[in-house]
C-alpha cells in the first residue's frame, strides 16, 4: 500500500468539503458568511460617474485574508500568459503581490512534434542496439532468447506509440490550420503566494494585465458521484429486489459483448486514484512499455519520470494508487470498476468494457493536478477520458484542456453532477466538447438530483432515490440508501463514513468468498462510466471513427425515455451499448492523406477525396466542401447512394477556387432516416501564394483613454516545410503617435498592435500592415480610429444578487426600463428612468403586488408593454401602459383560451399596432409566435411545421423568428422572415449550420449561426438581398441587434465582452473592457447612441455577484462624404455625426465660425450658410472628434452691393 504525507493546504480543503458530484445536499453558493461577502473581501462600490465602469478594483492584501479555503487551493493561482507576451509585467505582479514560485504547468512536457521524434529516434536506438548485441550472444542461449523477446515487445509498443501519436497529429494539425481557439495548454503557470490572499480578487489584478488570457484561482473539483462473475448472476445482495448489477442489464452490454468487449482500447480515468492491488481490475491496468519502471529516466520523453502505468499529478509521482482516509478516498477505484473491471474471471463484477485498459491518473480536487492528467491522457494514447468531477461556474483552464483532448481526438465523458439545477453552471459538463451523461434508476426513470439542461447528451444508471413507506423522499442526509450502483472498493474506504445515519460499513459488499471488496454508491459520476465503457466498446470494434461519430453514434442508438426525441432530462435517452455496437458495417471516416494536409490539384485541377461511407441500412451519402471563413457557400460534390469503404469519395473540380482551408462534410443517412456526420479540413495549395493577411478582416477602433490591443495575423497557404510556405517578416507602419507593433517571439505570423489614444488624438488614421516569406510581400492598408464612450447613467448596486439583482434593460429615445429583482419585497418590478429629467419610478411599487413578478419589460416610443403573473399560480398575461397617460389594458388571449391558465410568454417585442411574442400555452407544448393587433383588437398566430418557434423581432410590417425542427439527433434551427401585410412566411437564410437570436431594424436582420467551429454574426438587407458574415473569430459571438448602421453582439453566451461594428465605416471596436474573468453580461439593448446593459460582477462565488445597469453613449468619428450647396443651405451627407445633436456638436466653416443647424442626423446635416462666406473649408466636430475637412462647392450667387451705377 502507498503510503503519502498530506498537505496541510489539501487536508483544510477536504475538510471543508461535500462530496458535490456525489450527493445533492450541498449548497454552492454560500461561501463565508452566509451569501453575503467572504471575510475580509472588498469589492468596489460603482459610483455614477463618468468613469465608474472602467475603474479596476485594486486588492488589498490586509484586507482580503480569508478564513474558508473550500472553492480552491489557498495560494495558488492558474495563470495563462497571452500569445506572444512577456512574463516582465507578471514578474512584477509576482513582487507586489509576493509571490515565491511561478512555474509553467507542462515544464516538461515536450510538444507533439518534439515527442514523436523522440519516439522514432528510440525505435532507431533500438535497431543499433540489436546490431552491436547481434554478434556477441549465443543465439540458442536464454539470455538471447530473452533480449529478442524484450525487444521485440518494446519495439511493438514504440510503433502502437508512434502510430497513435500520429493520428492524434492529424487530428490536432487539421484543427491548427482553422481560424479556432488554439487551448495552448504550454501558456498556462502555476503561481504560488506566500500571503493569505483571496485569490479570486487576486485573480482579477492578474486578469487585467494585458500579458494575460485569464488569471483564475486553482478551484477545487469535487467528485460528482453472460459471464461468470458472481455478481452478474445475483440479485438482493444488500436487501434490494433487482439484480446486483442492474446498470450492466439495463444498457444491455451482455448482449453487446457478442460484438465487442474493449479490447485495445485505453481508457483514461482522471479521479481520485486507483487501487490497482484490486484483484478484480488489476489484469486491466494500462501499462507505458515504452517507459523501464523504477530507474528514475524518463524513457519515454514525454516529460514524466517512470511512468509506467499511469500518474498522480497531486504529489507529482508516478503511483496513482488511492490514498485511504483521505476525503472521497476509492471514487475513482469504483469508477474505474464501472468502465474496466475484469470480467469474466469468475470473481466480483464486471465492467462495461472488460477488456479495454483503464490508465489511472490521480487529480482530483485539483484544477491544475486535473488539467494535466487530461492533457497527459491525450498525449499517450487513451481513446476516452472520464471525468466524473466538476467544478461550479466556468473553469477555464478545464475548458482549455478538454478542448485540447478533442482535437486530439478523444472521446471525453463527464459527469452531469448532482445538485438537480442547470448543468450549465459546471464544468466540464457544460462544455461542447465533451458528452455530459445525466442519471437514470434501475427503473429506468430519471434521477431527480441529477442535473438537468440542453448540454444534457444522455443518461445512464446512478442510482435510486428511495422513498419510506408513506412515500416520502428520504432525506438528502440518508442518500446512501440509494447506493444502487455497485463497484469496485478501494481498500481501507468506506465513502459514506461520517454522513448522517450511516452505520459504518453499510454499503461495503463482499464477494461469495467473503471479500469486502465492492462497494454500493450513486450519483452522475457512476453514470458518466457506464458511457466511457460504451464508448470504449464501439472504438473497439470500429477503431478508426473520430471522436465526434462516435459521440453520434452513442446518442443515436441510445433508448430514447422521457419526452420524445432530445429533452432536458435523459438527453437522447438511456445508453444502450448493445444497438451502439451491432453494426456490421460501420465505417465513416476521412482518409489521413485528406485531414489536416495541403493538398495540390492534378493536371485536371482535380483533387481526390478518399475515406469511407458505409453504415448497416445505408441510404445514401453526401460530401460537400464550404471555405472554412464563408460556411454558406456550400457546394456538394458527390452524392451517391452506393456505400464505399477505404476507396474514393468524391473528385473536387478546383477551377476558380481560391487557395485556403476548406471543410468537407460527409454525411451518411440510413433508410430509417438517421443521418451521422463526419467533417475534416484541409488547405488547397494550387499556386505559390503571397502570405495573407487574415487579422484584422475589418478597419478597427480603440476607445479613448483605454488601452487596446489588435491582433495582427498572416497566413500562408503554401506548404510551411517549403520555402514559399514560410512567414519571416510582419510590421505595421504608419501607427499614431504612441502605438507599437510586437511580432511574436515564438509565431512569426502573429503580432499586437497596442494604442491608448487621448482625448487629443481622436481621429481616423491610415495604417499599413505587411507580412512577408520567402518570396513575396503582402502589404493592407486598414483604418485605425477611435471611439469615444460617455457613461450617462449607472445604478450603484453594492449588494449581492441574492438580495438586488438587475436584468432585462430595454431603451427607446430617453426613457430606459429594465427588472429590479429585491428580494426583501417578495418579487420584481420593472423600474423606468427618463434620461431627460435624470430621475425615475417603479411601474408598480406595491410590495404587497411583487408576486406577480413583472418582466419582459419592452419600449416603443411612450408605451411599455410587459408580462406578469394573473394570479398566485403565476399563470401570465401581456400588458400595455402608456407612460405619458398612465392609461393601462391587458393583451387579451384569444387563441385556444381553454389552457390559458398554462401560460408562459417570452420574446416579447413590439411596433405601431403590433404586439408579438413567444407564447406556451401549455407546458407540454413548444411554444408558437403570436401577434396581436391592437386596433382590431385581434389576436393571431403564426404556425409552420416546426417543433419550436421564439425569439422574435418585428419592424414595421415585417417580422422574423427562430424556428427550431428535430433532424434525427440534431436540433435543425433557422431563421424566418414573416410579412404581415401579405401574411407570407419564407426561410430567411439557407445554411446547413444552425441559426439563431435574429433581429430586424429598418431593412437590416442578423443574427447568429454556429456549428462545431463557433458561432458567427451574420447580416442581410432585406431590400437588396445582400447578406455578408461580420465576424470571424470563432469565439461564439452571440445575442446580435442591429439599430441603422450600427450591430453589437456579445463575444460569448456567458463571460465575454460587447462589441460594435459600424457598417458604413466597416469599424469593428471593443465597448466593454471589464479587465476579470469573472462578470456576466444577462442582456443589453441599443437605441441610436445609446446602449443599455446589465453587468454582473462576480464576487466569491457564481451566486454571489453584484449587479448594476449601465447607460453609456458611444461616438464614432465624424466623416463628411460630400457637401452640397442649395441657396442659403450647405447639406453635409457621411458617417457617424450622431443620431442626436449633442451641445458640443458643431459644423465649422473655417477654424471657428460654428454655423445654424437646420437638421442633424447621422448621416445627414442640414446648416444655414453666412452671407458672404469668408471660408469654403468645412468640418464636422462632435463628441467623437473633429471630421477631416472638406471644400465645400460655391454657388455663384447676386451680391446686390456688387454694381457699376
């Protein structure tokens, strides 16, 4: 047994903990006192000044000693630097902050490249070694007999090493060549502090260093919790009335051993430990044979020191083996048991996947320890990782790691833990790249602790929630009576010792030899395993399906419970490993000359794609190919309906194709209507291309007083192992005053162009970009100006939302509305603010009212329209309030009155006589879009033959939606345009990728489209058809609304940042700059310079974060177009003069002479012209600056005074 020493740090962590992924009964929010703040923090007051939303919270380290250390490891901080950053500036965080140790986390750790080298250069060693030992042994002896053997074994597994390593560099060298987040796990550092510092303060001083990605604490992640082996055959063991190993029957993987039983499949458990002496699990350990056990070398090279069967990044060795005693002491032993125990061996249980091989890799509660057992995982060969552990909120470092794992091609299983809330609140449950498992009991109902939400993608056994004999639910401090799920014991543990009314040893099994070596648990983490075992079973029989089939495959042939189709609740269904190996034929897949290569046309200008299409009750395939920046210029290629296995796809004509990443799609479709799809990029290298300039796409702006950064990257779409392929040179000339360019020391085709422009430089400067490789230079000229930001407004909310909270801000002209959520008052209220008067009132301001908790507050012009409960049952009606009259109506329901009182309404919105919305009438239902007219006083509907229809927008007598359609596994979402006036429905935009959140504005709609490579801002104008893509960054842009010329979106779903983008000026500009991690954008809204938005900032916890609303007005810089002379009047057309007239809004003539406005808006300003003109030089100055000037035309005009007699 192992015996280890205990940190103090880790003890005073385990002590604090709850086993969250376990069982259900812990609170997440509370830390410190109650939900108010932690002991000692401080968190800055906002005042309502001009300059309150971009003050940066400064930390005071006597002032934030904490007394609880149950969220994360004290002292340390995970730290990722920025790409092509220096560590100068963190060095001297690291002083101020006394910091002692500040290491990378992958010290190392070689990258892919360095460590299949290092591999093929052993394999070679190999080779020399037998040739100098040849001559010299007796080749009847045993001690030669015995070296062949040793050699012939090391060499078999180098080549497996190799082999694997290669694919893997396919994998992750096609998602390098796209425009997608690269997780440069090699930035990350592990920071250490000598202080007492709260460290998620500290988080944020280190976050708004601009050396930095993201700073966040090292959180703590808890555990989320026919043969001939006995157990299978029995039933009752602990009093129980069903089998003993129920979940293995459910899912059916008796049967599916017929077809498979894991055999070479590595499956890498990152938890809590293995004890690996278990006789029933020990045959099945993962073993490293490239790496000699016990001789302090790292064979291998791949940056750890005998790492023979697995690692324990906790105490940085290499015996994973469980440590009793310790808190959740044998999680991972029963996990592993799950997914890998031995079967067949006439003892205990068995696994899922009997014969796959568990690699053990002991992490957890660590972030930093877990973060490295993923990646390792990734690196030497494991196929599919679980990850029964979670931490609350957005863990970034994990999101990292786990999209590394993806794009080497894992298949990463994960826990949806057991709070019985939103698994959107955890990670790594909430991340696309990973299949989060919900849990289901041995009845095969849903579990009601686990959690619950869209990121759900199926369910699989955790247990049972037992009731006593009246019917009640046991309570939550007895959940051990619902242990159902029986595994493997590590020795010496008992995992339910100490929790209320446990009799020790309770839940411990023995054998029908009288072992105790088995043990009863439940929870999602016994369900995320039973998926890894799945998933081990279907790479087995089908080893070269890429990790996003076979993802497909699991949902696809999963028992389909709950309501119809994907829920909430069971996903796709309950796992069924015996429809999810029973294919005899399942091959699609793209050959590896195809993924991740360049690839250069024939003599006909023809590309060849090969792989395999072929699937039990084949229908047909399809293969289409889109560049990887314009997804809608889809263009199929081949469409046959005859299968084909290791042969030729499609031939691509490439005439008039442009060299660059394009993404090829294949897609299989059954004759009972299921559809699977695999995708793989490559770059088309037909000429000898000048590098290309892909970032900036668009002119760029920096806000005044801010310091911004602008990335500047080149391409090449040569060949890099050539010459021409290489980028050796990238500038930028002609900067403003005080901005610098920075190449990248370790991406010679990656720089930062850095500016803070003063009040004095406002303006639009020219810049020149270049990059250069070995033969030809590329220069870009773009746009470099400013942008002027001016807060208006700002509540001065210093109490946590639990107590106050905003959300919902709406504004048109000067009025501003949004939800004001006291908790001491019972309820919400929509509270108004005239921007004009600077005061302001509540709609309703009635406590005795706020249970009928008004929201969805909506502006048009004087009227306010919202929605609110009727009655006690919070059943909801529409109401409208002119604020000038105060005169008030409801909306009447007039469709289907009978289930009116099933009402839920969202996606409110409204024009002239309109009022349209989102409307369930009945939970169980998808709600349809309704419109009601309030001069006739007539409600109506606009159905289609889709699942789902909401997120409505109208203008004038337009409006458009998202309506949602189930394709097989896949929620189809698109956009629809409706006219009123003819009472026509069309589809607004078609695309094979999912559209969602449109907005409509005068003729303009965008909206969002997503798909595995990110999400994309899209426009069209509705009058001259034109739709173009604005965005291109792949950060899952979202919630886009466009006013005139001017479209924002968020950067992403929860923590990001919103931006602007100025049509006629083609101007992309960063308006918010929160310099944390940690803030939480819930909506905003925009009316001509004005823009609304709620922030939450966080404070220790995700549910203890504050909340203000913000008004700022954003100015861009002027710029005349042209100028006009009509008698006494000069008409000025352009961009960005301001929607509204501000008091220091002038046109100029000459240096000075301010002339009369007649009219202003943003494009166009009307002005009276003096008599006589002195000058014919003109300027426009606003907010946003002064305009360059312009001659304006002179009309030849009488001058009466001008005569002869």
């Amino acid at each position: 047994m192992k015996i280890r020493k205990t940190s103090l740090g880790y003890l005073a962590v385990f002590v604090l903990i709850v086993a969250l992924f376990i069982q259900p009964a812990v609170n997440y929010g509370a830390v410190g006192e109650g939900k108010g703040l932690s002991p000692g923090s401080r968190v800055q007051e906002l005042p309502t000044t001009a300059t309150s939303f971009e003050a940066q919270q400064e930390l005071n380290a006597n002032d934030s000693q904490i007394q609880n250390g149950n969220s994360y490891v004290p002292r340390q901080l995970l730290v990722k630097i920025a790409k092509g950053s220096s560590l100068d500036k963190i060095s001297q965080l690291n002083v101020k902050f006394s910091a002692y140790k500040m290491e990378p986390l992958f010290k190392d750790v070689p990258s892919l490249e360095e460590y299949l080298s290092s591999l093929n250069e052993r394999l070679g060693q190999l080779q020399v070694e037998h040739s100098s030992w040849y001559w010299q042994l007796d080749k009847n002896s045993k001690e030669y007999k015995d070296y062949v053997a040793r050699l012939k074994e090391e060499r078999i597994a180098l080549q497996k090493k190799i082999d694997s390593l290669k694919m893997r560099l396919d994998n992750w060298r096609q998602y390098r060549q796209l425009d997608t987040y690269d997780p440069r796990l090699d930035a990350l550092y592990l920071i250490e502090f000598s202080g007492d510092y709260d460290m998620e303060g500290l988080a944020k001083i280190y976050s708004s260093c601009p050396d930095v990605e993201y700073a966040i604490p090292n959180y703590i992640c808890e555990p989320t919790m026919l043969p001939n082996d006995p157990f299978f055959a029995s039933k009752g063991s602990w009093g129980q009335d069903f089998d003993d190993l129920w979940g293995v029957k459910i899912i059916q993987a008796d049967k599916a051993w017929d077809y498979s039983q894991g055999d070479g499949v590595v499956v890498a458990v990152a938890d809590t430990g293995l004890d690996y002496t278990h006789p029933d699990i020990k045959d099945n350990l993962w073993v490293n044979a490239a790496e000699i056990p016990g001789n302090g070398i790292d064979d291998d090279h791949n940056g750890y020191v005998d790492d023979y069967m697995g690692y324990d990044f906790l105490d940085n060795d290499p015996d994973p083996q469980e440590v009793p005693k310790s808190s959740q002491a044998g999680h991972g032993t029963h996990v592993a048991g799950i997914a890998c125990a031995s079967g067949n061996n006439n003892a205990g249980m068995i696994g899922i996947a009997w014969k796959a091989k568990v690699m053990p890799l002991r992490g957890i509660p660590n972030s930093a320890a877990l973060v490295k057992a993923v990646r390792y995982a990734a690196d030497n060969g494991a196929r599919v990782i679980n990850a029964s552990f979670g931490s609350t909120g957005k863990n970034l470092a994990l999101q990292d790691a786990f999209l590394y794992a993806y794009q080497m091609g894992c298949v990463s299983v994960t826990a949806a833990g057991n709070s019985g809330s939103d698994v959107a609140g955890f990670t790594p449950a909430n991340l696309e790249t990973v299949i989060t498992v919900g849990g289901t009991d041995h009845t095969d109902k849903w579990l009601s602790f686990s959690n619950y939400g869209q990121k759900i993608d199926v369910s699989a056994p955790g247990g049972d929630i037992l009731n006593d004999p009246q019917g009640t639910q046991v309570p939550v401090q007895h959940l051990f009576q619902g242990s159902s799920i029986l595994s493997l014991r590590a020795k010496d543990t008992d995992s339910w010792l100490g929790a209320e009314g446990y009799i020790p040893g309770a839940c411990i099994v023995s054998d029908k030899d009288g072992n105790p070596g088995y043990y009863r648990k439940r929870g999602t983490s016994q369900s995320a395993p039973y998926v890894s075992g799945v998933a081990a079973l279907i790479i087995s029989r089908f080893p070269e399906l890429d990790n996003d089939v076979v993802k497909q495959i699991i949902a696809l042939t999963s028992d389909d419970r709950g309501s119809k189709g994907k829920d909430i609740y069971f996903g796709w269904g309950r796992v069924n490993a015996y429809n999810a190996v029973r294919f005899n034929t399942l091959d699609i897949k793209f050959d590896s000359s195809v993924k991740g290569r360049f690839l250069q046309p024939d003599a006909n200008k023809d590309i060849t794609i090969t792989g395999s299409a072929a699937i039990d009750d084949f229908l047909e395939y399809t293969l289409t190919i889109a560049p990887y920046d314009n997804p809608s210029q889809t263009l199929e290629v081949a469409r046959s309906n005859q299968p084909v296995q290791n042969g030729v796809l499609a031939k691509w004509d490439t005439e008039g194709y442009q060299d660059g990443v394009y993404v090829c799609t294949l897609t299989v479709r059954t004759k009972s209507g299921k559809a699977i799809q695999c995708k793989a990029s490559f770059i088309l290298d037909g000429v000898n291309s000048p590098p290309d300039i892909v970032e900036p796409r668009t002119n760029i702006a920096a806000v005044v007083g801010r310091s911004s950064q602008f990335k500047i990257r080149a391409v090449d779409y040569d060949d890099p192992d050539t010459p021409q392929g290489k980028i050796i040179g990238l500038g930028a000339r002609n900067l403003p005053e005080g901005a610098r360019f920075e190449q990248s020391s370790d991406e010679p085709a990656c720089g930062v162009i850095t500016w803070q422009p003063t009040e004095a430089q406002k303006g639009i400067y020219e810049i020149e970009l270049y990059a250069q490789d070995s033969f030809q230079t590329t220069t870009k000229v773009i746009r470099l100006s400013t942008v002027t930001l001016q807060e208006e407004f700002a509540t001065n909310n210093t109490r946590v939302t639990t107590v106050q909270d905003y959300y919902d801000p709406r504004i048109f002209g000067d009025t501003a509305v949004w939800v004001d959520k006291l908790y001491s008052r019972g309820g919400t209220d929509i509270y108004i603010y005239e921007l004009s008067q600077r005061q302001g009132h509540f709609l309703i301001n009635n406590p005795a009212e706020a249970w009928r908790n008004p929201h969805l507050p909506y502006l048009y012009q004087r009227n306010l329209f919202w929605t609110q409960a009727r009655d006690a049952r919070h059943n909801e009606d529409i109401y409208m309030c002119n604020l000038d009259t105060g005169e008030t109506r409801i909306i009447p329901q007039q469709i289907s009155p009978e289930v009116d009182n099933m009402r839920t309404l969202s996606s409110l919105v409204a024009y002239e006589n309109i009022v349209m919305y989102s409307d369930n009438r009945d939970y169980a239902t998808r709600p349809d879009i309704y419109g009601f007219d309030l001069i006739k006083n007539q409600e109506f509907i606009i159905r289609k033959e889709k699942d789902s229809e909401m997120d409505c927008s109208l203008y004038n007598k337009m409006a458009v939606f998202e309506g949602i359609n189930w394709v097989g596994t896949t929620a189809k979402e698109d956009v629809y345009l409706y006219d009123l006036a003819n009472n026509n429905l069309s589809l607004l935009s078609c695309s094979e990728l999912n559209q969602e959140t449109p907005y409509l504005f005068g003729n303009k709609v965008v909206w969002r489209e997503y798909g595995p490579n990110g999400g994309y801002i899209y426009i069209k104008d509705l009058k001259t058809k034109e739709q173009r893509r604005l965005t291109f960054s792949g950060k899952y842009e979202t919630a886009p609304k466009v006013y005139d010329q001017r479209v924002l979106w968020k950067e992403a779903p929860m923590q990001g940042e919103i931006y602007l983008y100025d049509l006629a000026g083609q101007t992309l500009a960063k308006i918010t700059e929160t310099h944390s991690p940690y803030f939480y954008y819930t909506d905003y809204a925009v009316w001509a310079d004005r823009i609304i938005f709620n922030l939450r900032r966080k404070n220790s916890e995700w549910a203890d974060y504050i909340s203000n609303i913000y008004i700022l007005s954003v100015y861009l810089v002027p710029e005349i177009i042209s100028s006009e002379v009509q008698g006494q009047e000069l008409i000025l057309t352009g961009n960005n003069f301001g929607y509204r007239k501000n008091a220091v809004s002038h046109v100029y003539l000459g240096e000075s002479q301010s002339l009369k406005i007649k009219e202003w808006t943003n494009s166009r300003i009307v002005c009276e012209l003096p008599n006589p003109v002195n000058s014919r030089i003109v300027k426009v100055s606003t907010p946003g600056g002064v305009s360059r000037p312009v001659e304006m035309p002179i009309e030849e005009r009488f001058d009466p005074t001008d005569c002869w007699g």
